[in-house]
C-alpha cells in the first residue's frame, strides 16, 4: 500500500491544521446560541494539513474511471463525451446564485431557457408540450405514468389499470407501473429481439393503460412493426409511453411522435450531455400530445400576453412532483449542448451513434457470440464469447477489460442471454478509440484460451480487485469507522 492510498482519519495527528477561521468579531453570538444547539464535543473529524487533504481527494478522483478518464462503452446508458462549454454556461453565477423563489419578474432569462429547452424537445420528439421538472428518467417514468393513468380516469374509464412492458425492458419500467399503482404485464420477444406481436395482441383489453417501450428497444432494435403496434394499442383505447433514456440512436432523424407514441420521457444526464452516474444529477423531462398537455406537471413556464415568461400550472395539472421546477444546472447543460450542435449537426449523433455500434459489432463477431445478427442501432449486446468451452465469463471479460484501461460495457444485461455484454460506444468517439477497444477486446478472447486463469483472477492493475459484491450489497460500510487507526 502506498503511503497515500491511507485514509485521511489515518493520517490525522492532533493540533495539525490545513486552515484557520477568521477570528470571531461578532462578540454576542454565544449568547444568541439556544445551549441545545451549542457544541459539547470536538467535532471528529481528522486534523490534518492542506498538502494532506490536497493529494487525499486528488489521489482518490485518480483511483475513479469517468469518460474524461477514458472510453466509457456502458450499454442502456449512454456515457457521451460531455463537452467542457456546457460546466461553463451551467456555471455562469447568474445562473447558481438565482433562488427558486425569487419572483418571476427577476428570473426572466431562466424561465426563457426553460421554454425554449421545453420547445426544441418538443421539435426533436414530436410532442406538443414538455414538463422539465422530473429530476431523473425514473422520474419521468412515474409522471409520464400518472398523466396515463390521469388522462384514464377524467374520461371515466377507471377499469384501466394494466400496463404492457415487453421483457426486455429496462428495470425501472415496470417498476415505475408498480410505484404508480398499476399492475405490469409482460409481453414476449421474438427470436429476432423485437415486441412479439402475436402474444401483445390477446392482451389489449378494456383494462389496458398503455404499453411501454423504447425504439430502438434495450437490445440497439428497432421495431419495425411499430406502426402496427401504435395502431393495436390505440384502438383497444390504451396509450403509448416512449422510454426516451437513451434516444441516441433517434437524435435530429426519427421523432417518437411520429411513430404514434402518446407519452415520452428524456434522460437529459445522457442524450443531453450531462456528466451522470453515482447517483446524479439527471433531469427526466416529459412530453406528451397535445391532448394531454393539461395533465402535466405544475409549476409550468408559459408567455404572458406581454411576452415574459410566467409561471402557471393547468387546473387540471397532477400537481407538483417535484420542489420547484427541476434540476435547472442540467437543463442548462441540455440547452448548451443543443445550441451548440446546431440543427445540422444534431441531426448527425443518430447516424454516428448507430455506425459506431455496428462498426464494433461487426470487428468482434466471429471471437464474442452475437445472438441477433441484424443491422443495430446505438448498441447491441454480445452473449459472451464465441468459445464457451473456455470457462471465461462474461463477468472475467468485464474485469480484464480494467487492465486494459476501458470501462466495462454492461454486463448481464438486458436478462434475455445468460452472459450479457451490452455495447454502447455512443457518437463521441474517435475510429482510434474503437479500435484500440476492439483491440483489447480481441487479444481478451485469445487470452480466454491460452490462459483463461489470468482472466478469472482479473483485475491485476486496479487499486481495487474484486469486491465481494454480495456482501457490498448486503453490509456495506459506508463510513470511516472512527476509533479504528486514528490516533
Ligand atoms: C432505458 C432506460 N430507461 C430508464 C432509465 C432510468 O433512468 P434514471 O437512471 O435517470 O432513473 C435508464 C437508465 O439507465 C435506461 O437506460
């Protein structure tokens, strides 16, 4: 272990300082101090000098891989090069010292960019109106969901209570039909990957809500039958809800309204450009017809008859869902990054993404087991290698991976193969980055058969091997325990 890889508690030696309080002026504050609130203790926390708490956080970010470190190929998850303009604008104090209650009259250049932003989704979507309040893409789920289930009940039609998801669908799907009191029905894939249309149709009834989906779906297909599909669900009297997570694949070429869908939500943390992962921050903004535009969420940004922005909500609206209207440093980012691109080049992150995809797909075939042959769009998933009489898992691929200095794809994931490999090397990457993964991929595959060992014992190269994950998930240790090491 090197001498720095210790705990900052381990390095603590009492009376060390890093940083000294301006001496205390305001001479009446210990008195204003109801004694309930006043310390007893020492807070504990480690004493230690500038240089110490400096090369503390310093080394620990270089233990962390992120797209800035590296290629970054995580399937059903997006991890586009986020371009460093968007920290700027998103930065820009005019921005971080605005208070959401402020009133409009002062946030006026705020609540333009939240129309706007609502505006150019709406023209990449074709949707009629945008709520940007939801904080993350489960988020949007659960209020695309409520608006579904809303638009049911004003209609009268209470019997509505079912909820198509077909069985590749991401997790939160029909976790958020859970979470918003609806019961989940499954809905087979063909051999081929896409929504298998003879098992959807004995299920459109009276007490179907909606079905939802992603296009191109968990697997980088597109459903071509969609048409069909949008038609079936409409005249049994349901709707369509979009997943638009990752609408990589779409972006500036096809729009999920005019595919028939209803419903949508965006993860901006993704297809937007905003660094996510470790739990935030994300914004999961939802679009819908415009039948079903007074549903949304309150608070809303609308044009007063003056031309400023005021902040409204429908009578009808399900209310709030959120504090105050979203995680306004990521609508910043989404609208920095659509700006920027520009009508033109929006429109060329579909076709790059989906060439990216292929290109990988295609290099490594004949060494990985590619379970659906056809042409993918921004991803595709491997079913482990082409020889299984080797041992290797998918899991070893993953860890050996490290060793070559990549992020390990999403591994076990989407659950319709055992050994899962989904690939996701999004628009921003250069042919040189493909190839060196494709590279690292390869020799990955002649190393599971000439020394399978050094796969199964993978990582050798990172600070961390492998952790025991059961036991990371079922007791895991959060904090520093105090009294162990300190001095
Ligand atoms: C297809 C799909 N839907 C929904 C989500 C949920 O998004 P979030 O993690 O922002 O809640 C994800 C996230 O990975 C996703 O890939």
């Amino acid at each position: 272990m090197k001498y720095y890889d210790k705990l900052i508690f381990e390095l603590s030696r009492k009376g060390r300082k890093g940083w000294s309080l301006p001496e205390n002026t305001w001479e009446n504050t210990p008195e204003e101090l109801p004694d309930t609130l006043k310390r007893c203790q020492d807070p504990r926390l480690p004493e230690v000098s500038e240089p110490d708490v400096v090369r503390h956080y310093v080394n620990l970010s270089n233990m962390n891989f992120g797209v800035d470190t590296g290629f970054y190929p995580l399937g059903s998850c997006t991890m586009k090069y986020n371009p460093k303009i968007n920290e700027e604008t998103s930065s820009h104090p005019g921005f971080t010292s605005l208070h959401p209650l402020q009133p409009a009259s002062t946030v006026q250049g705020a609540l333009r960019i939240y129309r706007e932003l609502s505006g150019f989704l709406c023209s990449l979507t074709g949707m009629s109106a945008f709520t940007l309040n939801p904080f993350a893409g489960a988020h949007g789920e659960l209020t695309g969901l409520m608006v579904m289930r809303q638009y049911h009940i004003s209609r009268g039609d209470t019997r509505r209570t079912k909820v198509i998801v077909p069985d590749s669908a991401h997790g939160t799907n029909p976790a958020s039909a859970a979470v918003c009191g609806l019961e989940v029905v499954e809905v087979k894939s063909t051999s081929q990957g896409v929504i298998d249309i003879e098992d959807l149709k004995p299920l459109l009834d009276d007490t179907v809500a909606g079905i939802m989906m992603t296009n191109p779906n968990t697997l980088g297909l597109f459903e071509t039958e969609i048409h069909g599909i949008a038609s079936a669900v409409h005249a049994a009297g349901g709707l369509l809800y979009y997943d638009g997570a990752n609408m990589n694949a779409l972006l500036g070429k096809v729009r999920p309204g005019d595919m028939g869908f209803d419903i949508m939500h965006l993860n901006l943390h993704k297809t937007f450009s905003t660094p996510h992962g470790g739990g935030g921050p994300g914004a999961g903004p939802v679009g819908v017809t415009a039948e079903l535009a007074h549903l949304l969420p309150a608070p809303a940004v609308t044009a007063a008859p003056d031309g400023c922005c005021e902040v409204t909500g429908s009578p009808d609206s399900l209310g709030r869902i959120s504090g105050f209207m979203g995680n306004f440093g990521v609508l910043v980012r989404a609208y920095t990054y659509i700006l920027m691109l520009g009508k033109e080049n929006i429109r060329k992150v579909g076709p790059y993404s989906v060439l990216a995809a292929n290109y990988v797909k295609e290099s490594l075939k004949d060494v990985y087991r590619l379970p659906v042959q056809s042409l993918c769009k921004h991803e595709f998933v491997f079913d482990g290698l082409a020889d299984s009489g080797t041992g290797v898992t998918t899991l070893d691929i993953a860890k050996r991976l490290l060793d070559y200095g990549f992020h390990a794809p999403t591994i076990y994931f989407p659950l319709l193969f055992h050994q899962s490999i989904m690939i996701e090397p999004t628009e921003t990457e250069s042919k040189e980055t493909l190839d060196a993964f494709i590279d690292a991929m390869r020799k990955i595959a002649a190393e599971a058969e000439s020394d399978p060992e050094l796969l199964k014992s993978a990582p050798h190269s990172t600070p961390v091997r492998r952790p025991d994950e059961t036991l990371a998930a079922t007791h895991p240790v959060l904090g520093y325990r105090f009294g162990e090491g300190t001095e």
